[in-house]
C-alpha cells in the first residue's frame, strides 16, 4: 500500500482532530483500557477496508465494533435482554458482546457472519473519541496482523507509522490484553480476558470457554466461530518458548547467546542476556498489563528465542496462557 503521514496527535486539540479524521473515512490508533485500537467508521465499509489493508489483515477475521452508549449499541446490533443485564454489569469495560447484527452493519466488519461484535470501552479517551466522532467505530488492535499487540503509541508506531492516518497517544493501557469475546446466545467466550468466565456466570449463569481443542486440523478459517481462534496470533518476532517454573533454567541455557526472558519478581534469570521484569508472579493483573510490552522490548534489545513461564489459576490466567499459547504457535 503506499505511505502516508501518520499524524501524532494529544490532548484535547489532538482528540478533535482524531474524531474529524473518522468523520472523513480515515484510520485513527487510539487507546482502549486493553490495548490501542485501529479505528475507523463502521458504517463505512471503504474505511473498515483501510484497517485491513494498514494491518495486512485477511478479510474473513472480522473486527470489533466500539460504542459511546446504548443508542449507539442500537444503531450495529440487535439486543436482547440477557445482553441488557451484561451491559449493564459489564460496560463499560473489556467485555464484548457478539450479537445478531443491524443492516446498517456492513458486510467488511463481520466478515459476512450474522453476528457482530460489540463494546463500549471503559477509556475516558477512547470514550469521548467515538462522541465527538458521532459514529460507531470498528477497531481491532493497532498491529500488523498476528503480530504482539500494542499497549503504547510507540508500539502502533514500531508496527502501523506511514499505513495510518494517525495515533491518537493516551499513555500506557490499563489491563493489557484484549477484551473478554462472549457469544451471548451461546453462553460461549472466544477469547478469554479480564472480564471471566466466573465474572460473567453470577451474572446470567454458566459459560463454558472454547476449547481449542475443538478446532479440527486445517480447519478454514472462514469457518471458525469467531475471530482468533485456532490462528497464531500475538506473537513476537523471536521465536517464544513456554516453559513450567521448574523448566526455566534449562530453556534459557538451550536458548544460546540470543536467549530473552519474561522474568518474574524475584527469579533467578540463569544468565539470560536479555531479561524483562514481568512483576509478582502471583498478580495476574500486572502480568497481564506488562506482558505485550515485555515481548516487544525483548524483540527490540535483540533476542531471537523468549523463554516465558506459563502462569496457572483461574480468572485473567486464563487469559494469560491463551495469548501464550497462540503467540507461541507455529507459522
């Protein structure tokens, strides 16, 4: 695709001009409590197109659609009142709502499903970018596709600088991984996030997680139930080893010269020459918010093998070994 000038834009003046940018049918990266996005106007299928051709992104992996509030909601998607009693628990916040899809909905955002996903996020920035755009915004993360997703605008940068129209800069993200994907007629979660599993069932009862075990071997991914699964995605330029605890000095020592480590508070890094402080090993919460941005400091000081441990537990755990594990898959 050819080049443009990404813009840098903050601050109140940077905000109005992100939000006339998405009027116009352009591609604006901004900050979510997950993660940054790449938005632009849902009802335009021309700008949902120019998401997918920044990112690389395959058409049939659709997109997220980001609301401001519920007559909002109304103009994308259908809802029930199951999904009443999920917004109001849950939004704004990182969950997002697969649910039967409006005609003003085009046909690039859901990939062509009958289904399309929904959230309102719970970043004041964000939040006040998609009123004063006074449109939906549909926004998958700010990367090239499969890439690790980014927690920074130097990281929208380091991956989208020259193929977006610009990055909207509200400083770090909060919870550091993608939102919680939950079909709701289908009490089913795609994509397991800070929002769980547990969170959701006293809510309006039991949902299980997908298994990906479910996903048959060269399954097309025109098939699959939802964006992300069974895909390799989230993963750093090195090659990414996951390990138990009782594993990690023996992957550091096979790693070589090259070898970078995601390294938890108070563990010994066995000589590793590239170590990023991934915090308590015991708090899923800043394990999750650092891990994006350890795997790409450790890409930028140079290591071409990352050896992680893989944390257990329940709640944002889970969330945690699913992006491990599909950022470590093969190509």
């Amino acid at each position: 695709m050819s080049r443009v000038k990404t813009e840098r834009l903050a601050g109140k003046e940077g905000l109005l001009r992100a939000a006339e940018l998405l009027r116009a049918g352009g591609t604006v990266a901004f900050p979510t409590e997950t993660v940054y996005g790449l938005g632009a106007n849902a009802l335009d299928s021309a700008a949902v197109g120019r998401i997918f051709a920044a990112k690389e992104r395959p058409g049939w992996d659709p997109v997220i659609v980001h609301v401001c509030d519920e007559a909002m909601v109304r103009r994308v998607a259908e809802v029930s009142e199951k999904a009443e009693v999920l917004i109001k628990a849950f939004w704004p916040g990182p969950l997002t709502l697969l649910l039967p899809r409006t005609a003003a909905v085009p046909d690039a955002v859901t990939s062509g499903r009958p289904l399309v996903g929904v959230r309102m996020p719970r970043h004041p920035l964000a939040l006040e970018l998609i009123r004063q755009a006074c449109v939906p915004v549909a926004a998958p993360s700010a990367n090239r596709f499969g890439r690790t997703s980014p927690t920074r605008a130097a990281h929208v940068l380091a991956d989208l600088d020259g193929r977006i129209n610009a990055v909207l800069d509200g400083g770090p993200t909060e919870v550091g991984v993608e939102s919680t994907v939950l079909d709701v007629d289908a009490g089913m979660i795609y994509r397991p996030g800070a929002v769980t599993a547990e969170m959701i069932s006293k809510v309006v009862g039991e949902v299980e997680v997908f298994s990906e075990g479910a996903v048959s071997e060269g399954q097309r991914p025109q098939g699959l139930p939802s964006p992300g699964v069974g895909l390799r995605h989230y993963a750093p330029r090195a090659r990414l080893v996951l390990v138990a605890a009782s594993g990690l000095g023996a992957a550091v020592r096979a790693g070589g010269e090259s070898v970078g480590v995601m390294l938890p508070d108070g563990w010994d890094a066995a000589g590793a020459p590239h170590v990023f402080a991934w915090g308590p090993w015991g708090d899923g919460e800043v394990l999750a918010r650092r891990l994006f941005a350890g795997l790409r400091a450790l890409d930028e000081a140079g290591a071409r093998v990352i050896v992680c441990p893989v944390p257990e537990g329940d709640g944002v755990g889970v969330a945690l070994r699913d992006r491990l594990t599909k950022a470590a898959r093969a190509k």
